[in-house]
C-alpha cells in the first residue's frame, strides 16, 4: 500500500469544484397545480357518473362542478379544467334528458 499517492478524498476537501458544507444552491422545481381546476373536474365527474339519477342533487353538483371548471380554465395549468367543462356539457345534456324523461313520465 502506497500512502502517499491516495486518490480518495476526504469528506472536508473541495469536490467537483465545491467544498463540502459550503452555500450550494438547490433548485427543486415543482409541479405547478390548478386546484380549482381539479375540483371542478372531480365535481363534474361525480356529478356524471354518481348523482346522475337524482335530479336535484345532479343539478346542484353539477353546477359546482361546471364554475369551478370555468374558473380553472384561467389558471395554469389547464388540462383537468378542460375535462370538467367538457364533462359538465355532457352532465348538462344528461341532466336535461333525465328532467324530460320525469316530465313525460308526470304527464
């Protein structure tokens, strides 16, 4: 063994141009997230595939579902806002054609 020629450094000397225990900048990019988007998102969704066969309570949901989407449209980013105010039209006709079906069905 050789100690003069050790190519192992210690922890206290300078790596890769930097000592350690020195100020190192650290950058942590993190995900951008449109809270109000995603909920409206959800809301529509639930208000779809759940509460579709409760009128009342569709409307309600729906409706909830269907601001929130529109309001996440102006925040980044967009995508689940998008899905919610697609999937509300499509609530809405459903809603409509359940609210028909009942008015025939009374009449």
């Amino acid at each position: 063994m050789d100690n003069g020629s050790n190519n192992q450094q210690p922890d206290f000397q300078q790596q890769n141009g930097q000592p350690n225990g020195g100020n190192q900048s650290i950058y942590i990019n993190q995900a951008k997230a449109n809270g109000i988007g995603t909920a409206g998102f959800v809301l529509s969704l639930i208000a779809l595939l759940v509460t579709s066969w409760i009128p009342f309570v569709d409307f309600v949901v729906w409706l909830l579902g269907a601001i929130f989407s529109i309001i996440g449209l102006f925040k980044q980013p967009k995508g689940l806002a998008i899905a919610g105010t697609i999937i509300s039209f499509i609530g809405i006709i459903f809603i409509l054609f359940v609210l028909s079906f009942i008015g025939a069905a009374l009449a």
